[in-house]
C-alpha cells in the first residue's frame, strides 16, 4: 500500500471484510442447512444457526438415502475422471509443447496454430460431433468417455510453450554436450524446471474438471456413473416432491471438499515457486 | 588429450543465393596440450568456430578433426570434449553434484567413480563444501567453478570455453585467468578459449586466433601477433591503446601505411611536430594524444610515455621520433603487412 494512514486502512479492511462476506456468506449458508431437518429449513425466516440435524443429512447423502444417489461413489467417478483429465491434460501439453519448440519439423507453425484455433473452440461447440465418436467407440458410461474428448488442452500447451522459450539456449546446448538425447532432456531438465507451472496447471485442470456438467450429463446415462455435478441436479429433483434441502447442502458441501482440498495443498507450491525462483 | 586440426573450414546459413557465410575457411593446427585462444570483435565468428568444434553448430563445409577422428558428423557428446558456457548454462534444478554427474551418469559410469570423479574434481576447485548446494545458493564465481567443474569431471580430449569470464568483475577475472593457467598446467588437456578481451587472450594464450569478418586474421603466439601483426586489423585490435596508423607519412614508401606502436614513440627535441589535444594519466604512465600536421595531411598519434617531471601541456608542440627498429609497414590496399626489408 502506498497510503498508511488508519483512515484508509479501515476503508480497505472494511471492502475487504464485506466482500469476504458476500463470497462466504452462499457457503455459509449451505453448511447451515446441512444440518437442519427439511421441514425446519423450509420455514421463513431461514435459520441462521447450525441445527442438530448434522448427522443425518451427511449419513443420508453419503449412502444415497430418499434420493438412492450415494454421493460417495458420486465423488469417486469424479475424482477418477478428473484425474484422468488433469494428468492427461498436463501430459500431453508438456510433449506438444516440447515438440513444437524444440522440433523443427515440417509444417511446424502450422501445427502449433492447428491445435491452437481447434481447441480454441470449447467443449460446448463441438459436443455433438464428440457424442458421436464416443458413441460410435462405446464408451458411453466410461470414465474414458468422461475423460478423453476432454483432455486436449490448447491453453495448456501454450503456457507450456512460453515456459519453454524461456529456458536459456545454453541449458539445451549443455544436455545436448553432456550427452543426453531429446526426451532424456525432456525428462531430467525440462520437465523438473517447469514443476511450478506444473503445479499451477494441476489446480485449474482439476477444478475444471471437477465442475463439469454438459459433457458428463450426455457422456454418463447411468446413475452409478454420474459425477458429482451431475448427481447434485438429480438429487434436487424434478418432480412434484420438494427436494430435501439438507441432504442437497450436504452433497454440495461434499462437492467442495476435493477442488478446495487440492487448492488448498497446491497453494503451498505456488508460494514455493514463486519464492526460490530458478533462474 | 588430442591435437585439433581444422581444414578449410566454412559456415554459412541458408543456401543458395541468399546463403550468408559467415566463417570463410579457416585453417588451424592445434598440438596436443595447446592452450589456444580465438580472439577478435563481436560477429567476427569466433563462438561460432568454437560450436563448430562442439558440434553445436554443422560444419558446412571442410572438416574439423579431433585427434585423428574427424568429427563433422559426430554428435557434441561423441567428440571427446567438455564445454564451460557463458553463462555457465547448469541445471538449475539439480545440485553442484547432480549438475557435475549428469555427464557421467548418462554415460553409465558406475556410480563409486562418478563419485571420486566429483569428489576430485571439487578439491581442485576448491568447491567442496558447495556439493549439495542449488545453483542459485552460489555466487558468480562458485558457478563458474562449478561449470568448470562439470567439464574437469568428464576427462574431455579437449575444453571448449566460451567467453567463460565475461559475467565476472574485473577481480575476481584475474584471479580466474590465473586458475585457468594453472588448470591447464596440471591437467594439459587441448583447450579452445574464446574472449573479445585482448588482455585475456594475451595472458592466457600459448598461440592466439585472432578473427575478423569470419577470417583468421593471424594465428601465433601473443608475442608474435604483438610485436609482428600481420595485418593492420591485429595491429590495432591488439594492445591498448593501439598501435598508431599513420596512411599518409610524408617519409613512407609509396602505397604503404605506417605503424608504430605508441611505447615505441619517444619526445626529443626534434622530429614530428605534434601539437598536443589531450594528455591522459594512467598512472605509471601518461598517454598524449597529438595531431601531427605534415605536407599531406594530419594524423592523431598518441604516445605513451612514463617521463613525469616534463608533462607536455594542452596546446603545445612536441616533437617525437619512433624508434626504428619498430616501424611496422602494411599495404595500403589490403591492410596486409609487408614483407620485411632486408
């Protein structure tokens, strides 16, 4: 801050504080309804204060109860698709990006902007062709065909491709005299320098593919393979039966758990990074 | 260890008629145990002559041969040679150590010599207690040593150094240049050392490549190039200040430009009048910069000299006499030095 006197001080502390609880307030929200009983939380003024109803409402969403989702094998189909998206997104961008900075082949620039304007266009756009391929391969109901058409990443690729450029010449030049081939190369220097953008990547790809809902809601047609995402909007119903507040709240509280646990984890690692550089 | 022996060796970029040559064939013999040093100004070609010998750069034409292979299409890691970069170029993720092994370890040296090989290595260099250290925990000079330290370990037929001193202060390159001699005395190994900085290629060289435009200008000892330059580029490339170049001296042979290095000037109390513009003091001696006016012309010639109880003052007029026997004579047209008269 470049002002230091109390005035501001407060100003920024009282923005800061209110916007906090703006942000918090929706999840705050959510853990207090986890633990009312239904008919309790349907009444006007919503209650503000946990209830005692704690122990149901997890138990009840966690085996499935009135609604015969059990969330814990809802998380499991998340967290193995997500894996698969998160590792192979990351995989595969390192070794296209290695190719197209440190290969020269024909056609080169054209491949880089290839993969760079077709994956440009998002999952949404290009959802009725992938359907069909991936009806036509069978892998509807698979974690690969909840995984695969959305690992390529061109984002991904291209933050590793600026990464690349910036390691020195000279460091290529040294493996290459020390007698390392490409992918020794590759994988004794590229790959530990770029850890940090590594790291960071894995926190965006896995939120990402934490949060999807289009793809998995066509891709997975059986109940024991829906995702979390998926699974929360059929636990919310659609019938006449009002939904049952608390075992929802409680499935989206344990939602949240994974994504906030990798950020939470990760963020260690973008301090780390971004404190001892390496160059 | 190996003699280097390069053959009419050419390097151009592209081909045809947009081809750029850069290096116009430049042949050397380099001995067994030779320190030799490529010397010249930035873009005359020298740090690509030495990647060529590295194998980082392809030879586009001639051959380049180390002991008695030829190595043209040999990959940098098969010729036998080690390389310290300008930068220094380590593994900024790995240890002193890791950095030091990585050669050896891809080569598949067990892993007990790699250690003794290291261990060794570091007790030369004086880098011991660094081992388990990260690049960036050293300051400039440690990591010089350590780059150092990763050619050492590699037992190379030859060192490649490129401009392995420009990132240091002035200190601590002297005490450098003194380390590297001294390596290189104990160790004998053929070494190629490149430098845009004369006083380093004078002190450490045995012989000197001194390049120009892509062409080796001279290839000798420091004190051939200093006291016989071949051509008017070394002359006033080497030595500082340079040797004066006189192209129009009313008393020289025709088509001929005089040169005359400034230590070999004397002030006496007759000979060419110059009028002094500037007098600089290093010190132990004095450089006066006068412009001397004769029938054909003026030239500035500067001077070095360590009298100090007769300080010739701005504006004044001295007269100075070059000794005889250090009168240099090179060929207007091409620069090229004459031959010596008998």
């Amino acid at each position: 801050m470049v002002e230091r006197n109390t005035g501001t001080r407060i100003l920024a502390h009282a923005i800061m504080i209110l916007g906090t609880l703006v942000v918090a307030f929706p999840i705050y929200l959510a853990l207090v309804a986890s633990t009312q009983t239904p008919q309790d939380f349907r009444q006007a003024p919503v209650p503000l204060w946990p209830g005692s109803n704690l122990w149901a409402s997890y138990s009840a969403a966690l085996t499935g109860g009135t609604s015969n989702l059990p969330v814990a094998r809802m998380i499991w189909v998340s967290f193995v698709s997500t894996m698969v998206i998160t590792f192979g997104k990351i995989s595969i961008s390192l070794l296209s990006a290695f190719a197209v900075v440190y290969f020269r082949f024909p056609l080169r620039k054209l491949c880089f902007w290839a993969i760079f304007i077709t994956l440009m266009l998002p999952v949404e756009v290009r959802i009725g062709p992938t359907y069909q391929v991936v009806a036509d391969l069978g892998l509807i109901n698979t974690y690969a065909g909840l995984s695969v058409p959305l690992i390529a990443s061109a984002t991904a690729t291209f933050l590793f491709r600026q990464f690349f450029l910036t390691v020195p010449d000279e460091l290529v030049e040294a493996a290459r005299v020390d007698g390392a081939g490409p992918m020794r190369f590759f994988k004794d220097i590229l790959v530990p320098l770029s850890r940090t953008s590594i790291a960071a990547l894995f926190v965006i790809q896995f939120i990402y593919g934490w949060n999807q809902y289009l793809w998995p809601l066509i891709a997975a047609t059986s109940q024991d393979m829906y995702p979390i995402g998926v699974g929360l909007k059929q636990i919310l119903g659609t019938g006449d039966a009002a939904p049952e507040w608390n075992v929802v709240m409680a499935t989206a509280v344990l939602a949240m758990l994974p994504p906030a646990f990798v950020v939470v984890l990760m963020q260690k690692w973008f301090v780390k990074g971004l404190v001892d550089t390496e160059k | 260890m190996a003699s280097i022996t390069l053959k009419n060796v050419i390097k151009r970029y592209g081909s045809g008629k947009t081809a750029n040559q850069v290096i116009h064939g430049v042949n050397a013999e380099i001995a067994d145990g030779e320190f030799i040093v490529i010397v010249g100004p930035s873009g005359c070609g020298k740090s690509t002559l030495l990647r060529m010998v590295a194998g980082l750069e392809e030879i586009s034409d001639g051959q380049i041969s180390i002991g008695p292979r030829v190595v043209n299409n040999l990959e940098p890691a098969e010729r036998d040679i080690a390389m310290v970069f300008q930068n220094y170029a380590l593994y900024p993720h790995m240890s002193v150590f890791e950095n030091m092994a990585y050669g050896l370890k891809i080569a598949k040296v067990p892993m007990d010599e790699i250690k003794a090989r290291v261990d060794k290595a570091a007790k030369i260099l004086e880098i011991g207690p660094f081992l388990q250290r990260k690049p960036r925990e050293l300051s400039g000079g440690q990591r010089q040593r350590v780059a150092m330290g990763r050619a050492i370990v590699r037992q190379p037929q030859v060192f490649l150094f490129d401009e392995p001193l420009s990132n240091l202060d002035a200190k601590l390159r002297a005490q450098t240049r003194l380390e590297i001699q001294k390596l290189h005395r104990e160790l004998g190994i053929t070494s190629l050392f490149v430098t845009h900085d004369q006083v380093e290629a004078m002190t450490l060289a045995q012989r000197m490549i001194v390049m120009n435009g892509g062409v080796m200008e001279q290839f000798g000892t420091p004190e051939e190039v200093y006291t016989r330059p071949a051509s008017t580029f070394v002359a006033s490339f080497i030595g500082s200040p340079p040797m004066n170049l006189l192209k129009s001296a009313p008393d020289a042979p025709p088509d001929t430009i005089v040169g005359i290095r400034p230590e070999h000037l004397d002030i006496t109390p007759s000979g060419w009048a110059l009028q002094v513009e500037a007098v600089e003091m290093l010190g132990a001696e004095r450089l006066v910069y006068g412009r001397w006016e004769h029938g054909s012309g003026d030239e500035l010639v500067i001077i070095r000299t360590e009298e100090s109880h007769h300080v010739p003052t701005l504006g004044s007029t001295i007269h100075v006499t070059p000794r005889a026997d250090k009168i240099h004579h090179f060929e207007s047209s091409t620069g090229k030095r004459k031959a010596e008269q008998p």
